[in-house]
C-alpha cells in the first residue's frame, strides 16, 4: 500500500468535516487501533525554537567541514596582499616587456 499524506486521505474522504476536524478524528481511531497518528498541523512548537535548532545544526555542520565565516582569504592567503603581490607581478612583467619592445627599436 502507498503511503498518502494526510491531505490527500482527507481529500478523498469526501467528507463534510473540515481538514483539523477530521484529523483529530483520525487521530482519535488510530489512538484506539495503535496504529500511530498523524502530525498534527499546529505543532505547537514555537516557531523561535524551531529555527534556534536549525541555525546549531547548520553552525555544528560548518563547523565540521571547516567553513569560516567573514574571512577575506584566498587559498589561504590575505586577499589584499594576494591582489597586491599580482598587481606587482603584473606591473613588472609589464616593464620587462616594455625594455625589450624599446630596445629593439
């Protein structure tokens, strides 16, 4: 047997019951059966601890890969000096290319 949500099982009830109200009523026969319930839709549960728990799991997960929040580093290193030894790099090739072009003129 295929496992249907609980919308879908209201919906095809057809029954004049509204969805909360046929819900508890499952709820109550399945209570009587042992057969489990269905969640309710109001959990209950505010909606702050929800997302507390959400953000120390996916801190404990970045923490576990080794991801580091606000660091300005590329392959490990500063980004400034990074961009400033490449502009050096960049601007001496530059001149090596500039003295030969003049020389051979």
């Amino acid at each position: 047997m295929e496992n249907k949500s609980a919308n879908k099982l209201w919906k095809e009830s057809k029954t004049t019951l509204s969805f909360k109200e046929w819900i508890e009523r499952e709820n109550k026969k399945k209570t009587e059966n042992q057969e489990g319930n269905f969640l309710p839709f109001n959990s209950g549960v505010p909606a702050n601890v929800i997302k507390d728990s959400l953000d120390a799991a996916k801190q404990e997960v970045q923490a576990l890969g080794g991801y580091k929040s606000q660091t300005k580093t590329v392959f490990g290193l500063n980004q400034g000096v990074l961009v400033i030894s490449g502009l050096l790099i960049v601007g001496a090739l530059g001149y090596v290319a500039y003295t030969k072009l003049k020389n051979k003129k």
